[in-house]
C-alpha cells in the first residue's frame, strides 16, 4: 500500500478532474497531508491543451486502490465513476460539485460539496479560506478547469462563484481568459483521429438508478454535422457497449459549444425513457437536436432520473 494520500477525479478524466486533483494535492501539501495527486485514466485532447500551454507532465495513472489506501475524491463521488477497489480504501475527504449517489463511509471525512460549476471554483474557496497563496500555475489550472466545465461561463451549471474566482484568476495567470479558453476548447473538439469507440468512451458517464443501467456520454465539437457525419460508425460502438455492460440504453450527446446545442442519439431497449425525459420523439435515426441543452448535470441527467 501506498503511504501517501492519493487524490484524484473520476474516470474518463476531464480537465476539472485533472487540474482539481493538482490543485487539491497542492493544498493538502500546504495543510500536512504526504498526499500524491493522481489519475483514474488518459488525458483528453482539451487537458493536453493545458499541458502542453503550462510545460508540464501529467500526473500518474492508477487503475485500483488497495485495501486501506488513504484517498481524497475530487470532482465526483459515485461509485461506478470512481477507482477500483474503492470500497476497501479510506476516503478522508471529498471535495465535488455533484449531487451525491450511494456514498457511504465507515469513518468520518471531511466532505465539501458545493453546487458550483466547476471543483476548481470550490478549490479557490478553500485556498482563500486557508489563506493558501495561488501562484501562477495553479491559477492555470483552476482557470482551465472553470472554462472547460463551464463552456467559457456560458454553461447553465454556471454560477456567481466560478465567474467571480475566473476573474481574479485572470489576474493571478496574466491571460486573457476568453481568447485562451476559445483555443482550449476548440483543442478538446477535434476528434478525427478517435476511433468511434474511443468517441463513445471519452467522456462517459454510467449510471444505476432505479433498476435502470445507463449510460450518458458527451463530446463537444463547434460543428455538430462533422460529427454526426460518424453516426453509423457510433451507434455501432454505442451497441456494442449496451450488450457488453448490460445497459437498458445508450445516450450519446453531441454538444454544440458555440451554439450551446446539443444533438442526442439514444439506443437500447429503454430509449423510449429519453422521449419521455425530453417530451420530444426520436427520429428515424434515433436522433433528437435538444436545443439550448448543453449541461449533462443540470440539464440531461436529471429529467432522464424523473422519468426511470
Ligand atoms: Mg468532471
Ligand atoms: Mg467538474
Ligand atoms: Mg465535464
């Protein structure tokens, strides 16, 4: 077993989950803790943006826990998006922006859970609450991981705090934020070397609820056609995943950042739920444009749970 804390985000990382884990073991070096930040997965094309800008590496990538390794969750804190082996582990602290899903612990822990737009914004608070200086590279990644969860603030998970902790983080990093965020989300849109498989994985969430096992995946692209031009290939790969993992249906969410619009294809044999979640039919090609949706959180998870 490891003698460090480990810290990390979920699975399928995204730039708040991987920036979070950063910034949060930063932190808890501050605060005593011998703690590692870590990763549950490869990076995305928008958090190699990040890497590459700042002239760093990448933390390292673990795939289990042993029984009683010290850990700290960012960024999430359902089981089925976490690391393997978690229920033997000891989860000292949660610091996440989601609703909260089978969490159970045998000890106390810290858990700070705040309904903000991004864990970097939650992270800012709690530098400032410690009186813990930002240097400039940590303002970075909170500064990317706010843009990347909130699509440049523009997101309806956005709130008051990330607009306001994005302004002084502007100040700290000495960049123009929209100009810097346009070219990292742009980064994170091209998926024309991604098998369609690797599409369908990258930034997917499954979910168990009510009986139901589900999946909801995003990708983000500026032109919604480009992708769909693969939607054979992607209902091919969404197939095959609902037959390996047993699910009862597959959405798959082509978010449109410019336009803030997405484009859904749902399959399996409950997709049916998504009809009656959207109050909206599926086209001949299992397709529906869900106009003004772009937050999977605030705005697709959560009328897909009413209607399970
Ligand atoms: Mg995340
Ligand atoms: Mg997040
Ligand atoms: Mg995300």
């Amino acid at each position: 077993m490891e003698n460090k804390v480990l810290i990390f985000g979920h699975r399928n990382p995204d730039t708040d989950t991987i920036c979070s884990s950063i910034v949060a073991t930063k932190l808890a070096d501050y605060l005593g803790y011998d703690a590692e930040a870590v990763r549950l997965g490869k990076l995305n094309k928008e958090t190699e943006y990040v890497f590459k800008y700042l002239g760093i590496e990448p933390q390292r990538e673990i795939s289990t826990v042993e029984e009683g390794q010290k850990i700290i969750l960012v960024d999430h804190n359902e089981a089925s998006q976490s690391v393997e082996g978690r229920e033997g582990a000891e989860i000292i602290a949660v610091i996440d922006h989601h609703r909260i899903a089978d969490f159970a612990t045998t000890s106390p822990l810290y858990y700070i859970a705040k309904p903000y737009g991004c864990t970097a914004t939650v992270l800012f608070e709690l530098y400032k609450q410690h009186n813990v200086e930002i240097d400039k590279e940590t303002a970075m990644l909170m500064l990317s991981a706010i843009i990347s969860d909130t699509l440049l603030l523009k997101s309806p998970t956005c709130t008051e705090k990330d607009a306001l902790a994005l302004k002084q983080l502007e100040k700290i990093a000495k960049i123009d934020a929209n100009k810097y965020g346009i070219d990292m989300l742009k980064a994170g849109t091209d998926i024309s070397s991604f098998t369609a498989k690797e599409v369908i994985d990258m930034d997917a969430k499954l979910f168990s609820e009510k009986g139901k096992k589900f999946v909801v995946a995003q990708v983000n692209t500026a032109d919604i056609d480009d992708v769909f031009s693969r939607k054979e290939d992607i209902s091919f790969a969404m197939e095959k995943e609902i037959a390996d993992k047993e699910l009862d249906f597959f959405l798959f969410v082509i978010t449109d950042i410019v336009n803030t619009n997405s484009k859904v294809i749902a399959l399996g044999e409950d997709k049916d739920i998504i009809e009656n979640a959207f109050k909206k039919e599926l086209d001949e090609e299992d397709s529906m444009l869900l106009e003004g949706v772009v937050s999977r959180k605030k705005q697709i998870v959560p009328p897909i749970l009413d209607n399970l």
